[in-house]
C-alpha cells in the first residue's frame, strides 16, 4: 500500500529537523530568557552526533542578534552549546554596541548567550550612547565579550577611542553599561594614552 506521505528526501528531513529544533529551543527560552529566534539559508543536521551547521544564519534573542556566511553547533539546543560562527561575522550587543570580525566562538548556557569571544584582523567594536551620542570604538586582534558582567575585554594590538580619547594597550577593558575603561601593560611595554579636546567624540562624517 502506497503512502499518502510524501518523499522529502535528505534535504526536506533536515528542513524539517531544524524547524522542530529551533521550535524547541525558542519554546524553551521563552519562558525566561525570550525566544531564540533563528533564520538560515539552509542547515544541516546529524542526530547521530548532535552536530549543526547552518549558512547565512541569523540568530536572534532579545537585544541580542548573531549573524555569519556559517554557524557550526555541537548541539541541537541552547541549554548547553558552543557555536562556531565564520565569515561577515556581525554581533549586536547591549547598549546600542555592535562587534564585527572573521570569526566567533560563542557559548548558550541555560537558553541564553554567555561568552562570546571574536577574532580577526582586526575584530572591531563599537557603541553610541543613547544619553549624550558618544561614540567609542575599537579594534583587536582578539574580543572577549563576557554576556554577565557587561565588558568587553581586547587584547593583542588593542586600541580603543571613548569620545575625545584614544587608548593604546596590551590589554583594555571596556565596560558597556557603565562607559568605563580599565588599561593594563606588559613588560617592556607601556599604556600610551591620548586626549584631544577639541574633539566632542560624536559620530560624524569624519570618524
């Protein structure tokens, strides 16, 4: 007796495996955290080895929104998950901040972004705040974005301009919420610090 079931085939089965994972998953977070919300050109599944590969994805929670050409998960769910995300790499965090590069590796725990850690040559962020339109922006060869504390940590040829002042250092701590920069050196180098007062720091034409 012939089935009244159509024949996917490889590629409808993995369409339909991402929808009813991604359902789970923004069901699952939207009770606390807000739903994850997931957009792809198309995605590969293996059940076998809780693997996920999505193309030209965007991942969206909150205020919070991933975007890459690739994502590689280890697991079909945000409880628990470390991704891989290559190529036009564009994160937008909180407080109006943005962070783009090559490459990020981001950690889901308990339905919900965590760490996310960017690189490149150069990783690059920025934020205008809302209250006075500031601009600070800056560059490194590596961006450590800690989700809790709010703080975006560069290192490896860090520099970071906050309005009218430009920071250079071995490593440079920026915080998000509170418009705060902390700046470390290394033996044999040194924090190299310049302020221009005749700059306002907005975003204009010329920055």
């Amino acid at each position: 007796m012939a089935s009244c079931i159509p024949e996917l085939g490889r590629a409808g089965v993995a369409l339909l495996a991402t929808i009813f994972v991604a359902t789970c998953a923004a069901a699952a977070a939207d009770a606390s955290h807000g739903a994850i919300k997931i957009q792809a050109a198309s995605s590969d599944v293996d059940f076998r080895t809780h693997q996920w590969v999505l193309r030209d994805v965007v991942i969206a929670q909150n205020e919070f929104t991933i975007s890459a050409d690739k994502a590689e998960a280890t697991a079909l769910e945000f409880e628990n998950s470390h991704w891989v995300f290559t190529g036009n790499v564009h994160l937008r965090a909180e407080g109006h901040g943005t962070l783009q590069s090559d490459r990020a590796t981001v950690d889901f725990r308990n339905n919900q972004m965590e760490r996310a850690i960017i690189t490149g040559k150069p990783a690059e962020f920025e934020q205008t705040r809302s209250d006075n339109g500031i601009l600070a922006r800056g560059h490194a060869d590596s961006i450590d974005y800690e989700v809790g504390a709010g703080t975006i940590r560069l290192t490896q040829d860090a520099w970071l301009k906050n309005g009218g002042n430009e920071i250079t250092a071995p490593l440079i701590v920026y915080n998000i919420r509170q418009q705060q920069v902390q700046s470390q050196s290394a033996p044999g180098q040194r924090v190299h610090v310049l302020i221009d007062p005749n700059k306002d720091g907005k975003r204009d034409g010329n920055q």
